[in-house]
C-alpha cells in the first residue's frame, strides 16, 4: 500500500532560516525569504495536482513528465485556481551528505530547484514527497547532521521505526541535533523553492505497523516556520481522530482514510484510477471529521480522480458525485488523473466555478441525513446561504429529499434553488428540499428564502427514471418514469419522452401528456423496452433518457417553458449457450455472459476458500472424468478488490456451493499471482493450496493460459503467459473426486457487494 499526504502552509511570523540543504552531495544556498518574512497558511483549501494516482513511480515521473503536466493544468485548470504540482514518492533514489533524501538525476537531471523555478514561472507551486524518520543508510553511515556537531546515530533509535510504513528509524527529540536535522531538511525544501510538503505514513494512523510521529510533525511545525518561507504541510494517512488537536496545531491539513486508488489496474497499469467503493468510503468519513479543521488546516479526503474519462473508474454521475461530497466537505481538491489525457466532459467538471466556489468556501457540511441509499449534507455558508448536497447511494434513481429546517434553513414559504451543476434556478415550495438523482448520483443547490418581488422562476421538478438493473439480449422489461412538482405553481402541458439507444426499442403503455401536475404532485409514464437482439462486448452499459416538457404561469398571464431530465442505465449479456451451464452462490445474483467463443462472469463474493463459497460458475455438468484435459484463456480482469480470483473450476457438483466435495480450482489472480488450492479431506471446502490463501506465485500477466489435467483422482495444475510454454503450479490428489463431475469457469470478487468481471475465451475440456 502507498499512501499519499497533502502539504499545508503554517500561518506565523517566522525568524531566522538555519543554512540549508543539498543538491546531490552540496549544500544548498540559505532561503531567499527574508528572515522576517511572514509564513501565511490558505485560508482555503489547496486545489491542484499530485503524480501518485496516475503516474506512480512509472516512467513519466520526470522533469519534462512534470513539466507536461504543469503545462496543461497552467492552460486549462489554473484560471480556476488549481495551482499545486505536487511530485509524491519516486522522486528521491539517493541521500545526500547529510543523510536528508535528494532527486534522481536521471529523472530530474537539472534537480528540484531549476524545476520549482519553471513552475514559478507559470505562476504554480511545487510540492514534494516526504516520510518521517531517519532513513535506515543514513543511520548505518552515521552521517553528519548539517551545520552542527552531530551525526544520524546521535538522533535516531534503531529499534523503533521512523513511521507507519515501517521505513527508517524513529528520530529521539529529546537528543541534541534531532530538531537541527528537521531544520536542515526544511531549510533545503525552502532554498529549492517547495511551496508544499506532503508527509506520508505519519502516526498515530494508518500504515503496516504502529507509530507515534506527534513530536516529528511538532519540530517540522517548527522548522517551517524558522524557514521563513511558506510551505503548506499536509500529513497522510488515517490519521488519528483522537489527535485532531495535534494535527490542527501542526500542520495545514491531513490525510483521515487511505488511499482513494483502487490499485486495480492490469500489468501493472495505474488505471483504473479508483472505484465507486472508494468513493463512497468517504461519506462516513466526512461526517465523523465534520467537528474538526477549518481555514488553514483541511479535512483531505485524497486525490480526485476526474479528468481522464472511464480511465477514473467511475461512471460519470459517479464523477460528479466524487466532486460535490469533496467540495461539501471542503477538502483540498487535488487530481490524480494524467492531465496530458484530459477529457473534455471531466474538464467541465473540474472547472464548475458555482461549485469550486463551495469548496473554498472552507466550510465543513454536516450530514443531516442518512438512509440505505441516500445521504444529505448541509452547511451555512457566513453569507446566509447554504449549500445543500442531496447524494443517491443507492443502485437505482430516486427521489432524495430533505426538510428545509433540517438543512438549517429559517421557515419560509417558498426557497430558491440555484442548481450548482446546471446553473439553473428553480423555485421549491417550503414544505421540502427535494431532486431526481441517479444512481450513485449527487445534486448540489446554494439555496435561500425567495425573495417576495424578485423575478419568477421555473418550479423545481423532477424526473425519477427506474428499470431493472440487468437485461439480456432481446430481453423485454417495463421502464417508468416519475415527474414531480415540487414547485408553488402547477406545471402544465406536460409531456414526457423517452430516448432509447440504437438497437432498443420503446413502446409507451401507459399516458405520456398531462394537462396539469400541481405542486406536491407525481404523475407516472410506464413503458415497454426491448434490450438489442445482439451486443458486440460482454457486458455493455446502455443509457435510456427521458425528458419531461412542460410550460410554468410567470405571472401576469404570461407562460414559460420549463424541462426536466432523468436516466438509468442498464446493464447488458448475453446468455451463455450450450453446453454452458450457469450458476452463482453470491448475495447478489450474478451475470453471465457469452458473445462468440468469449464467456464473461460478472459476480462479487466474498471469496472461495474454507467455509466461503461465493461464486459465478459457468460450467458443463459432468465433463470432468480421468484423463480430463481442461484449457482456457483469461483474457481480462476487471477487479475492485486485489484478492478476487478466477480461472478454472472442478466440483462433483458446482450448484452445490456448500458441501459438494472433490474440489479443485486452479487460475489467476491479476493482483496476486497464480493459484492452485483444492479439498484434502473431502468435507466441501477449499483448504490446501500452493501458496497461503489470498496470495499467488509468479508475476500474472493478462491474458493468461490456464490447464487442468486430472489422471484418476490427482490433478495437475499449469499456467502460461503465451499459450505454448507451461509452467507447472502443483498436483494434487483428491479422493473424494467422483468418476464424473461438473468443469467451468469461475469468479470470485473477494468483495461483497461489489463484483468483479473476468472474461475467459477459447474454454476447452476433453479426454487425452
């Protein structure tokens, strides 16, 4: 796990600046700040860009990698006050003479500081990457600490790590040189011209071991300070609740969960960025660290992933989703997306102004309501004004409303709505705050009183559009649509529409005009749809738009035209033919799906080993026997999850997830490696295997071949990286294997609730 931090600048006067760092093996120049220089931390909350999401420590991380994307935030994201160009982990491959890290010359071959100036040039900030501690070679030279007497040994304890990553060795601030060593580090950040320093694996907090960095962040506070020059210090990650007040008192802002990455890429791909699981992580988070931070010192709740179209991993209501709960929040809004990809809708959305606005508001949203599927944030703004997010988590649209008290609003008869995403104004009743909102959808209002007098506006509606979630080839199903009036005058002539992707059909069963929908009022349109005869991918997602028109009194006999919209999306397969079988032992149904000689599985679970049972099976019943040769190829893995698995399944009988013995699988994980596990003693369960539960051998590679012969009751499992050479896993002998039993493929998104896709071709199984 990698986790990332976000700097902060420290608000005071600041004296004096000890002489400072290093480039390769020289020490740096003193700061340029004047010593009595004033260190003013923002007010708001950092905007801007960090490099760990979408380039890692990959072959872009570079001086001209950096440049190119500070390029593109300085042409299209800068005029909306994204300023930050934060370099994270990869930067440094080397100490300098004091034990203090220093930048790769083969990725930045003219150094750091040359790089800040570039930056500086375009009017952007830099920020860098650090870890608390001493690192462990710095403490085996006993390197001198710059500018004193001291050395690295004198400082650090070598029995305690310097942080939660379990990297280096604690620094003892009780002991002379411990807090010059911080000063020299700052020092050097400020004479390289950082504006922000990011501190990863700070404790008490998240991590692989547990660690105590208060008194580090405590002389780094200190150290930031004496520079005299302004560096936003932000802290990283699931840092500690119980030590806000530390936090708050030393830094600009800190990291409150992990890492926003889903880490599910595929050959070790960066994308996709992050998940809806990710995402939606963080509504619990943003309630419980609602009390805390404020100007100068944020709740971070990671990177924004948006910007790089289905490369995010989120669909694009999840997109807006992801931007509305940070801004509500007022989290720094720093992207982790490659801006040399920039797409051009993710571009309108990062550069909403009505909603950027909200977020440098510095105000946290407290959540006012909670539901299985929907969630409502509110906060005042010192204007009067206050923003209300209405967000759907639920898997279908619906109507998600709140009252106007319970969002802190004063009574009034009527409230104007100022929908923050579609720049439009509304008029609602004062009975309820209330929108149409998609699955894993959000809308956004700045909402006050109506002003008696000022000029009319539409009445706030909506358009609630619902169908089944899943739908084969040809499938027939009934799709509604829901239009509601939450306005203070009626809405007339309306008409409803429905626009169906190039290969469905739409028939309505039901009235699509209405003379009149009076306030408070709901009228329904039900209509038959048809999913296409045919699809050309395994499972393709289709969006049905509806659209309501209607016309609305302005006053004095005069009429205007007034719209609203809604969508669903449906997923798509296509039935898997003899003499494929399928079956799923999941919480929640599985899809199967088979386009030519392609068969995909689409199923979550929560694993399949010991006394988990949770899988997608696409099998043929009893083709197993002795002398069975079974072969396919793993074409793809599309996973949320690093323990999700697929490949290659024998059972006496797969429809019997709980006991049948004689079981064996054999296949790959894209995270974790190659497996092979099976039932020794015949009880049903999975319990041996070639490596612990959850782990794999050898590098996957995708796609990847995957063999099962069975010679009597032993099973030889194989893999191969380009279908002709073999590299045995192991062979195993099964007892209770009987003389014929069910073979397939399977998945298992070692994730409840949130499914994984493998997609196999060429399955093939037969007798030597």
């Amino acid at each position: 796990m990698h986790a990332k931090l976000t700097r902060c600048l420290l608000p005071l006067l600041l004296t004096l600046g000890l002489a400072t760092g290093v480039s390769p093996a020289v020490a740096s120049p003193p700061p340029t700040t004047p010593p009595d220089a004033t260190a003013t931390a923002s007010s708001t909350p950092p905007m801007g860009w960090s490099s760990w999401s979408a380039l890692r420590e990959g072959s872009t991380l570079t001086e001209d990698g950096i440049k190119a994307q500070a390029r593109v935030m300085h042409d299209k994201l800068q005029r909306y006050g994204y300023q930050y160009v934060n370099i994270d982990a990869g930067w440094s491959d080397h100490l300098d003479a004091y034990g203090r890290d220093t930048w790769d010359t083969t990725r930045f071959p003219h150094g750091i500081p040359v790089l800040a100036t570039y930056l500086h040039g375009l009017g952007l900030k830099l920020g860098i990457y650090l870890t608390p501690g001493v690192p462990a070679e710095a403490y085996q030279q006993n390197l001198p600490i710059y500018g004193t007497p001291y050395h690295i040994r004198d400082i650090a304890d070598p029995t305690r790590p310097g942080n939660t990553n379990n990297e280096g060795y604690r620094i003892d601030f009780s002991k002379p040189g411990a807090q010059e060593y911080v000063q020299s580090y700052a020092d050097m950040f400020a004479s390289w011209g950082v504006d922000y320093i990011k501190m990863d694996f700070v404790g008490p907090g998240g991590g692989v071991v547990p660690g105590d960095n208060r008194p580090d962040m405590q002389a780094w506070h200190q150290a930031i300070v004496a520079t005299g020059r302004p560096m936003h210090l932000e802290l990283s990650n699931s840092l500690s609740i119980a030590d806000v007040a530390t936090w708050e008192a030393t830094s600009n802002g800190w990291r409150t969960g992990g890492d926003i990455e889903c880490y599910c890429g595929v050959n070790g791909s960066s994308t996709p960025l992050t998940s809806w699981q990710k995402v939606s992580g963080r509504f619990d988070q943003v309630a419980a660290w609602q009390p805390y931070g404020g100007p100068g010192a944020f709740n971070d709740y990671d990177s924004i992933e948006v910007g790089n179209g289905s490369d995010d991993g989120l669909t694009p209501d999840e997109r807006q989703t992801q931007l509305s709960l940070w801004s509500m929040a007022a989290s720094p809004l720093l992207l982790g997306t490659d801006l040399t990809k920039l797409d051009p809708a993710d571009l309108a959305l990062l550069a909403n102004r009505d909603v950027i606005a909200v977020d440098q508001d510095a105000v946290n949203a407290t959540r006012v309501s909670k539901s299985a599927t929907a969630q409502v944030f509110a906060k005042t703004e010192p204007g009067g004004d206050v923003i209300v997010g209405l967000f759907n988590t639920g898997s279908a649209a619906q109507t998600v409303s709140v009252a106007p008290a319970t969002a802190g609003l004063p009574a009034s008869s009527s409230y104007r709505l100022d929908n923050l995403w579609t720049h439009e104004v509304t008029h609602s009743s004062g009975d309820t705050l209330a929108a149409s909102v998609p699955a894993h959808g959000a809308a956004l209002f700045r909402v006050r009183p109506w002003t008696a007098g000022t000029d009319a506006a539409r009445p706030q509606t909506g358009l609630t559009v619902t169908t089944p979630d899943s739908l084969a080839t040809g499938q027939e199903a009934t799709l509604t649509t829901d239009f509601t009036n939450w306005g203070t005058t009626a809405a007339t002539h309306v008409h409803v529409a429905l626009a169906v992707p190039k290969g469905w059909t739409a028939s309505p069963l039901s009235p699509r005009s209405f003379a009149s929908v009076a306030p408070g009022d709901t009228v329904r349109t039900t209509y038959r749809v048809t999913a296409p005869a045919s699809i050309d991918q395994p499972f393709p997602t289709a969006r049905l738009d509806a659209t309501a028109g209607f016309l609305w009194d302005r006053g004095k006999g005069g009429k205007a035209a007034g719209s609203a919209a809604g969508h669903t999306s449906v997923l798509l397969d296509a039935p898997v033919q003899t003499p494929f079988h399928t079956f799923d032992s999941t919480p929640d149904p599985a899809n199967f799906s088979q386009v030519g000689a392609a068969v995909s599985i689409r199923a979550a679970g929560a694993d399949v080993y010991g006394s988990k049972n949770e899988y997608g099976a696409v099998y043929v019943p009893g083709a197993e026997h002795d002398g069975s040769t079974t072969t396919v190829r793993v074409s793809w893995q599309q996973y949320a999850n690093s323990g999700a698995k697929t490949g290659i399944m024998v059972r006496n009988d797969i429809t019997d997830a709980t006991t049948s013995p004689g079981y064996v699988t054999v296949g790959v994980s894209a995270k974790k490696g190659y497996f092979m596990q099976w039932d020794a003693d015949g009880d049903g369960r999975l319990d041996t295997g070639i490596a612990a539960n959850g782990s794999g051998v050898g590098k996957p590679v995708l796609p990847s071949w995957i063999r099962l012969v069975r010679s009597g009751t032993t099973y030889t499992g194989s893999y191969s990286t380009d279908g002709t050479t073999w590299t045995q896993l192991s062979s195993a002998k099964v007892p209770s294997a009987a003389v014929t039993q069910d073979v397939g493929l399977f998945g298992t998104a070692h994730n409840p609730g949130y499914p994984s896709q493998d997609d196999f071709a060429d399955f093939s199984t037969s007798a030597n």
